[in-house]
C-alpha cells in the first residue's frame, strides 16, 4: 500500500515524490501503521520495486489491497499523480469506516465525489457489486479501472473479453457503453467502445488510445465516442466463428443445431439478416446468430406479408428461451438496470430499416418482407454482397 498512519495520527503518503534520502531519515524516526487494522507496517524502499508500506509478518488485515502487484501500485500512483496534475482534490487510499471499503483514489470534480477503483487482479461478481453499492451508499460515483493486460486483442478491432472483463463496461450520459483500461507501463488509457459481441469470448470493438500526459478526467468520464462497425469485418468473424463451433459444438450448441435441421434451415445458409450486430447486444451471452434465429424460429417464420408482430409476444418467447437456458444473459453489473431486451428491440428496428417490418406502434410490427433463406452456398455469397451495400448505412 502507498499510505501509512503516523503514531501522531496523521496520513502519510507515498503518492507525493520523495526522495529515497529523506524517506530513510523518516523511516528511521517515525513508526507507521495500517489505516485499517492498526497493525504496525514497514516502509520498504527497495532498488527494485516502487516504495511501498507493507505489513510485517504475521499480522493479519483486513484490507484487499495486500498483496498488491508492481503493476496495480505504479497504475494508482500514476492515477493520482495525473488527478493532481489537474489541480483535483485527490487522496490516496482513503479508508471509509462505515462501509469499511478503500478505494485506491477517491477525488471531487465537478461537484461530485468519486471512487476510483483501478482493478488489476480477478474477484467475483459479489464483490463487485458489493464494493459498488457501498460506494453509492456513501454518494461516491464508482469509477471502475481495469488493468491493461486484461484486455486481450487477438488482431484488428477484434478482442478476447472474459467475464470479468464485461463487468468495467459502463454507459456514459450519452447511452454509449465503454470498457476503460489502464496500462501504468505505456501510461496510457484504452477505451474500448461499440463492444459488439460475435461469439461468447470475442468481440468487434473500437479502441482509442489516450496518452496519460495529453489526457484529463473529462476525457474518461465522458469521452468521445465513434460509432462505426464494418458489416463486412462483422459477417467474415462470424462466419469464422460459426465454422469453429459448428465442428466443435457444445451441448447446449447440439440442441440449436438439431432445432434448426428439424425446421430445415441450414447452419452455413443463414441469410445475413439473421445474426445482425446490434448496440446492446453485449447484455445477451449467447451469440448474436443464435438468439437471432430463435426469434426468427419463434416470430418471423410462420408470418406472412401484413401479419402483425407484437412485441409483448416477442418477448413472452423470449423470456421463455432464457428459462430453457438456450438463450444466456451476460453479467454486467455497472449495467443491471439495462434490460437484455432491449438488444431485441434493436434488432427490430434494424428490420424495419431492412425493408422486412414496418412500425406500427410502439409495440407492434407489420411484417412487409419474408427473410428470404439462400438455398446454396453461391446464392447466400451473392446475397451477402448485395447486404452488405444495403446495411451500411445504418451501422
């Protein structure tokens, strides 16, 4: 940890840039303490690793922050040390007593009180959520941080998000969702946006780089966002990834398979409007080309040109799908007043704008256009090209 108590009472701080000269005269007259355990510490000051306060040897805290890595101590000192850059009143390790939780930095701006957790080890959704809710308990806004080296990028915009991954996304106030990183050894920020999911791990996003020097908070907070996906670089994944799976398919991948051969559809002769990237569709697991088919299999197959869809009956089929686990929802807790269906209700209005439903009201579409079903492997190439011009512009 980088903060101690004194045996007067005060904090003391490695967040400012002392020399290692004058912290070995304060290590030699003073005596320092854990903020939350009261337990003596040790001020270590090796050549090798970041100054830092460590409990002694058989004591025993409380406090997460134990253990830390080189990596999270340099990321949250650089994090403060950027807030102070900005003349924004920051403190370091903070330890609140009546939720008993430590950010790394709490800090104001703009008239708010802020926590910023700069996570850099896996924990759980429990606790997750648990720190989050006490932080709101408290009127802090939870500013949650992922280490850098999480996010894996496999090539172009293409990126592999684990679980733990999903819970730093979080919407701006302009309904954009991003996933903020940080990388103490770059010293730069990453933010991932227009997240969408192909597969249960692997996702199309945009990624903008913003050097720690040429960057303040509003920029995290609120930062700029583009939305733009290739339809093409979308379809070229999924179809990828639908091969992989097909050849290697789970048991819950067995049973989508035999419902669409029992319907006579056929994996590899989807038409491109089944499987459609939709903006919020990070909030369902199951893949985009799966849960798409469920709602044509369930909705669209059996209508005829005029017949009228209700949305209310979508999502009754819908729902029933999540109860038979054959559609997943994702954990995403900075998210959970968002509702998965909400991805459906884009997916819809990307159909209208197809040509294939025509908006009645708010809850009901007339069906204008049957999805056409390619009957080979040319067919479905030459629809494709001709999709892709059509769609574009709605990306």
């Amino acid at each position: 940890m980088l903060t101690a108590r004194t045996k007067s009472g005060t904090i003391f701080s490695l967040g400012t840039e002392y020399k290692k000269e004058t912290l070995l005269i304060v290590r030699n007259s003073e005596e320092f303490f854990c903020p939350v355990c009261g337990e003596a510490v040790s001020l270590k000051l090796g050549n090798q690793r970041i100054y830092h306060f460590a409990h002694r040897s058989g004591t025993v805290c409380r406090d997460f922050h134990e253990g830390e890595t080189l990596y999270h101590i340099e990321g949250k000192l650089q994090l403060y040390q950027w807030l102070n850059r900005q003349q924004i009143p920051a403190e370091l390790e903070y330890y609140d007593p009546i939720i008993g939780q430590r950010p790394d930095i709490v800090f104001l701006y703009d008239g708010n009180k802020y926590a910023l957790e700069y996570q850099c080890s896996p924990i759980t959704e429990e606790i997750f959520i648990k720190r989050t809710q006490g932080y709101y308990q408290q009127n802090y806004i939870p500013l949650w941080i992922i280490g850098r080296k999480h996010i894996k990028a496999k090539r172009s915009n293409v990126f592999s998000l684990s679980a733990f991954d999903y819970f730093f996304i979080r919407k701006t106030n302009d309904r954009h969702l991003i996933l903020p990183s940080y990388c103490p050894e770059e010293k730069q920020f990453n933010i991932l946006s227009s997240i969408y999911p192909y597969s249960i791990k692997n996702a199309i996003a945009n990624c903008t780089v913003h050097p720690i020097q040429n960057t303040e908070i509003k920029d995290i907070l609120e930062p700029k966002v583009i939305n733009q996906l290739s339809f093409f670089k979308w379809s070229n994944e999924m179809e990828k990834n639908t091969i992989n799976w097909s050849l290697h398919p789970s048991r819950d991948r067995n049973r989508f398979l035999r419902e669409i051969y029992n319907h006579n559809l056929n994996l590899y002769l989807l038409p491109s409007e089944i499987g459609l990237p939709v903006r919020h569709s990070l909030l369902i697991q199951t893949p985009a080309i799966i849960w798409q088919t469920y709602l044509y299999l369930d909705v669209l197959l059996d209508k005829s040109p005029n017949d009228l869809i209700n949305l209310k009956d979508v999502e009754r089929n819908y729902n029933q799908r999540i109860k038979n686990k054959e559609i997943a929802i994702r954990n995403a807790p900075q998210l959970a007043n968002e509702n998965s269906f909400h991805a459906v209700s884009q997916y819809f209005l990307q159909l209208e704008k197809l040509g294939l439903l025509m908006k009645k009201s708010e809850t009901v579409y007339q069906l204008q256009n049957k999805i056409f079903i390619p009957k080979s492997n040319r067919e479905k190439e030459e629809l494709r090209k001709k999709f892709i011009k059509k769609i574009s512009p709605y990306l």
